[in-house]
C-alpha cells in the first residue's frame, strides 16, 4: 500500500498533467482531450485526499 505522502505527490502530478491536457484540448480545438485531461485532473485530487486522510489516519 502507498504511504500518504506517495499519495499526495502522485495526485499532484495527476493534476498538473490533467490540466496541462486539458488546456492543450482547448488550444488545439480536441474535445476529447480536454475532457481526459478534466478526468486526470479530477482523478488527481481525489488521489491527493486519499493521501490525506492516510495521513490522518496513521497519526
């Protein structure tokens, strides 16, 4: 099992990528990539609270 800090970092990295897609989806007119960078985005940040409350937890 990853460790809450792993956690953390990892759906910090998610999001950055999701947005730098998502943003590029929109530049270059390609719904579909901005939509799976809006998902990574999303699914980063549910990875970071996961980190979270690992964190909290393990306290």
């Amino acid at each position: 099992m990853k460790s809450g800090n792993q956690d953390k970092a990892e759906g910090k990295f998610h999001q950055a990528k999701g947005k730098i897609k998502e943003v590029a989806g929109k530049i270059i007119d390609k719904p579909e990539l901005e939509i799976e960078g809006k998902t990574e985005h999303s699914a980063g940040k549910m990875q970071d609270k996961v980190g979270d409350l690992k964190k909290a937890v393990d306290k």
